[in-house]
C-alpha cells in the first residue's frame, strides 16, 4: 500500500488479523501483543462522524448519548450533528468530503419513504460510508418490522449494494441504564454495539500518520516471523546434518551469543567511562591553550584601552575550542557506537556487519555558551590617574620635608632650592612606580579575569557536555539492549525448534510444508502491504 494512498480501516483490520493470526501460529506473545496494541490505536484514532436526519427523528439526541460513552470504545470520535430541515420534501445533506462516515438517523414510528431514500442516495453519491440508525425504540415495540420494511425499500431502490447497516438504538434507554448503573439497560439501548460496529465493522477512511505507524508495525512483525521460520526452514533442509548435530549448533549459537551480550556491555560500559574522561580532557586542554594565548597577549600590551575587542576575541577562542571539543564528542560517540556493535557482532573482520547502528545526535553548546557571561573590566583600570597624582604629591611633600630638615642643620632655610629639587625628583619618582605597578596590577586583574571566565566556561559547556554523553550513553545502550533481545530470542527459538525437530524427527517434513505454507502466506501478506489501493 503506497503512502500517498487512502487506505480504509478495514483493510487495515484484515491485515492486522491475518498477521496476528501467523504470531499465534509462531507462539510469539510479544508480537501478538505488539498487533493488539495496533489494534488499539487503530480504534483510536481521529473519526469525523456526522449524523444526517429530518427534524424529530433523535439525531440530536443520538449525538449526546455518543459523546457520553464513546471514550471507552472511540476515544477519538467526534460525532457532529447535521441540523435537519422542517419539511416533508427533503432533508438536507451537508458537504462530506471530510466525514469518515455518515449515521443516517430515522425514527422506528414509519418506514423509509421518499425523502429518507433521496436523501440516503444523495449520501451514496459523496462517497462517504453510511450506516442506518432506527432511533427511539423505545417508543416503538414494532421497530423490527419497520428495519425489515427499510431493507427492502433499500433494495427496490438499488441502495443496498453493498447493503447499508440499519443499527437500532434508543437514546432514552442509554440515559436511564448511565443514571441508574444498570448495564442492561445500556446494552438494550443498542449504543455500545452501535460504537463496536463503528469501530470493528465499519470501513472508514485511515490517512497520515495513523495508517503509516500500522502499516509499520505489520512490516516489523511480518519481518520478524519470516526470519524465524526462514531459519527453521533452513535447518530441517541442511544437507549432512541430522538433528542431532543440528541441535548442538543451535546450542553453541546461543552460548556464542550469550557471551556477546556480556561483551557488548563492557564494551558499553567501559567505553562511556573513557569517553566521559577524553571529552572533559580535551575541553581543559583546549581551554588551558587559550589562556596560554590571552596571558600572552596581556604580557605583549595593556588590554584596558581595548577590553571590549580583548573580551570578544578570548570569547571567539573559547567559542571554537569548545565547537572543536563537541565535534570530537560526536566523532567518539559514533566510534562507540561502532565499537558496541562490534562486540555485539562478533563478526571476525571486526566490522559491525549484521547490526544497525544508532543514530547518535550531539547538539551544538550554544545555549550553554550563551550562557556565559562577558569578561568584567579589572578595578585596577577604574582609578583613574587621580590616585597617582596624590601619592605624587605624597611623595614629593615628604622629598621636601626630608632634605629640608637636613638642610636646615646647615644653617639653610626649610624651603630652599636643594629641599625644592628632591621633592621633584621624588614625586616623579613615585609617580613612574605607581604607574609601572598599576600595569602590572591591572595585566595580573586580566589574567584573573581570563581565568575566571575559563572557570565559568568549564562550569556551563561541561555540565551540557556530561547531559549529552550521558543521554549518548542511554541512546547506545537502549538500541543495542533491543538488538540483544532480539538475536538471544531467535538463538532461543533455534534451539527450541532443533530440539523439537530432534525429538520428532520423523515429522520433518510435514513441519517443513507447514512452514512453507506460513512463508506462502506471509509473502501475500507482504504483497498486500505492497500493492497500491484507491
């Protein structure tokens, strides 16, 4: 069945069944789980359903009690009342293009006359899957007289092929056994069985996502049965070997495979701890390099006058060290991958032949980098020359006051020219060691700050990295875990099947015609899947 291709519920139901039935046949409760689980997602899925009927004949009240008691039976039906005209001559029927299917509702008080068959042809002619609905039985004890008088108006009037379903209901009934609790009243009501036969018997349109998920599920399990019956098959047909020895090899692949699953798991194990410690490794020594290069670039010049263009470009740097530490990320995790597969394998080449691989997905760390914050400009930098013109005065005052003192023991004045000169030369000189120390301050506050944003990055990009190795981790283990299930339950089923060809050796080859018909019958199936329908 192609994809581009309507396809109805049921010729869905007829696949999912014969499928199920060839699961029964192999004794495969999990794939018979699996094609009951389909099953319900089939009934559950989106229905468009509208019910068309002349004013008066229970169409509004049949909607109501739908709605009531459909979540167990329809979950996803939504049913829609047509509103119906006042007069006699004809009821109106809206556009069904999007209907699923078309409830026509007339009460069990008369018989199908001109407008209800008018207006059931009109429904015909749309395409739209229709069912007849006898309302408010409970006011009519003759209503099986009347379906049966319907049926061959339908007849006469060449409305019956394929014939229309005419379900009786009665919407009082299901009100009074919901409010009461009583079961028999609801079942009397003919609602649930109206509901099953919407949802086992009648043939509505399935599209999208709904059809392709079944049509999916019967794939994997026709794929499955066939693999197993296949080697069955071609273990009761090996040349030179009598069950006995068939046996012994069955048991061998299932201790071979045994001990697979072990390896594999260390493997995982093993491999998701080294590669946790690469990752973080390499994002410090990454990192450590371009504090290497900020540090250098300090040491060159003072960073104050172009912070902001010092800021962006450590923050370009740590940007493509941490993209190149992801990229090595990814690289690693499809080696694990690899690897897991492998051992999983066991192939002697080395090469994960005969194992799907997982697709392993690492995000790019922006938002973890976005998170990150600009380096801040070093305090140093925000004093300004103020501070050292005082020390300067500071210490040109004590160069005056200094020489002075011992001048004045001359006989000199403490104001004088010598007092005067050192107080010069000692501000200068205090002044130029000021500044020379403020530099070095203020290179020591940069590289603090290159650190420090260092430490951040460390602190955010790791944390994202440890998530994603980790969901990497769950990714591997949670594909291969199914892939080991797998090949351990048809090394399983081969022993079965060998020991049960041992101890019934004379019946080879009627099982071998019986797995030649489910094969048969399987190809068909996959046939069905295959061939386009409209």
């Amino acid at each position: 069945m192609q994809s581009t291709d309507p396809v109805t519920s049921g010729e869905l139901l007829g696949l999912v069944d014969q499928a199920q039935r060839l699961a029964n046949a192999a004794r495969r409760p999990d794939l018979i789980d699996r094609l009951a689980r389909v099953r319900a997602r089939l009934a559950g899925r989106e229905m468009n359903i509208v019910i068309v009927g002349a004013a008066g004949q229970g169409a509004t009240s049949l909607v109501r009690v739908l709605d009531q008691i459909r979540q167990d039976r329809l979950p996803g039906a939504h049913f829609v009342d047509a509103p119906g005209g006042r007069g006699t001559d004809q009821i109106p029927v809206p556009d069904l293009t999007t209907a699923h299917a078309v409830l026509f509702a007339s009460d069990a008080s008369h018989e199908y006359g001109a407008p209800e068959l008018d207006a059931l042809a009109r429904i015909r002619a749309q395409g739209a899957p229709v069912a007849g609905v006898i309302t408010k039985i409970d006011l009519n004890a003759e209503w099986p007289e009347v379906q049966q008088a319907n049926r061959g108006r339908l007849r006469k009037a060449d409305l019956d092929t394929p014939p229309i379903p005419l379900l009786p209901v009665s919407s009082v009934l299901s009100d009074s056994g919901r409010q009461r609790g009583d079961e028999s009243l609801t079942v009397a009501s003919g609602i649930p069985q109206l509901l099953e036969f919407l949802r086992d018997r009648m043939s509505t349109r399935v599209d999208g996502g709904p059809r392709d998920a079944i049509l999916g599920e019967v794939r994997t399990v026709i794929d499955q049965l066939a693999a197993r019956w296949k080697g069955e098959l071609d273990q009761l047909g090996s040349a030179g070997a009598n069950p006995m020895e068939r046996q012994q090899r069955a048991l061998a692949e299932l201790e071979r495979r045994q001990q697979l699953s072990v390896n594999w798991q260390l493997a995982l194990a093993d491999g998701a701890t080294e590669l946790m410690a690469q990752v973080e490794h390499d994002l410090r020594d990454r990192l450590r390099t371009v504090v290497r290069l900020a540090e250098r670039d300090i040491a060159k010049s003072d960073p104050v006058p172009r912070w902001e263009q010092f800021d962006i470009w450590v923050r370009a740097q740590v940007s493509e060290s941490v993209q190149a530490n992801f990229q090595l990320t990814r690289e690693r995790s499809r080696q694990l991958a690899e690897r897991v597969g492998t051992q999983l394998s066991g192939n002697p080449d080395g090469r994960p032949v005969g194992v799907s691989l997982p697709h392993v997905r690492v995000n790019n760390p922006d938002e973890a980098l976005a998170r990150v914050q600009p380096m801040e400009l070093p305090d140093s930098a925000k004093g300004g020359a103020l501070p050292r013109l005082i020390n300067s005065l500071r210490g040109s005052y004590g160069g005056v006051l200094m020489v002075g003192v011992l001048t004045s023991l001359a006989g000199l004045v403490l104001i004088n020219p010598w007092s005067i000169g050192a107080g010069v030369l000692l501000g200068a000189f205090t002044f130029w060691e000021d500044r020379k120390n403020g530099k070095e301050r203020i290179k020591a506050e940069g590289k603090q700050a290159v650190a420090k944003l260092m430490d951040e990055v460390i602190f955010r990009v790791g944390d994202d990295s440890r998530m994603q190795l980790r969901r990497v981790h769950r990714i591997l283990r949670d594909h291969f875990t199914v892939l080991n299930d797998q090949r351990l339950r048809a090394a399983s089923d081969a022993v079965r099947t060998a020991s049960e060809a041992t101890q019934l050796s004379g019946q080879q080859d009627s099982r071998a015609t019986e797995l030649r018909a489910n094969l048969a019958e399987l190809g068909q199936l996959r046939n069905r899947l295959a061939a386009p329908v409209g």
